[in-house]
C-alpha cells in the first residue's frame, strides 16, 4: 500500500480525493467536501495561539492529510490535528492551505472557497456538465 492510501479513518480518504482532483478526475467541491469532513495534521505551532506563519495575505499552512504524510515532510515533529471544518474557524484572515505538500497529490486549498462551502451544505451546487450554458428542463 502506498503512503496515503487505504485508511479512511485516517484522513487517507482526503488523500485519494485530493489525487483524483489534482488529475482533473474529481470535482473541487469534492475536494472541498472531503477536506471539511476529514481530520487533518499540523505541525504544532510554537505559539499555541497561531498557526500562521506570516502576516495576512502572505501566508501559507501546510496541512496533511495523515500522520505518514507529516512525517514524510517533516521527518517527525510534535502535531496538532482538528477536522478541516474545525481548522477552518481557527485560521486567520488571508491565508490558504496547502495540503500534503511533499505528495503527488500536493493541492492548494483557498480558504475563501472553503468558507463559501461551509456557507453552502454538500450537494447544494450541482455541477454543470461542459459545454452547457443553461440547466436542461425537468
């Protein structure tokens, strides 16, 4: 079994969602979908209080998607984890997320794309297939 692969219950879930989007086979609200659900790992910060690591607008959090894809990063450190939902409300204004950065399936996730998702329940945006400009008729 490949790192990141095989266990739901351990955000490895999150990692094949996040390699069939990075391939164009999935759609980003499942991406989306998938991250706000999943529990997910960060380096613990050495101030408790923030996970930044630069000022608005600037910043970056790395996240992973496992425990082997932290350490496959970092090579071992001392972590926090919370769902993404969770995280979320923890981040500060102006920063993104990039999750399992040293993966094939590395992606950026914008924090403004996850907020609207929150404010928008799973299955409430229904893609629209390519090429088609209006919903068909019922």
């Amino acid at each position: 079994m490949k790192r990141g692969q095989g266990n739901e219950r351990h955000g490895w879930g999150l990692a094949a969602v996040a390699a069939r989007a990075a391939q164009g086979h999935a759609h980003p609200e499942e991406l989306l979908d998938a991250f706000l659900a999943a529990t997910v790992y960060c380096k613990r910060p050495e101030r408790p209080e923030s996970l930044a690591v630069a000022e608005p607008g600037e910043g970056v959090i790395q996240v992973f998607s496992s425990l082997d894809e932290l350490a496959a990063h970092t090579g071992g450190c001392d972590w926090v984890s919370a769902t993404g939902r969770d995280l979320l409300e923890l981040l500060p204004a102006g920063h993104d997320l990039v999750l399992d950065a040293a993966s094939e399936h590395a992606v950026w996730l914008h924090t403004r794309a996850l907020r609207r998702r929150t404010a928008d329940p799973p299955g409430s945006v229904v893609p629209r297939p390519r090429g088609q400009t209006t919903c068909p008729a019922p």
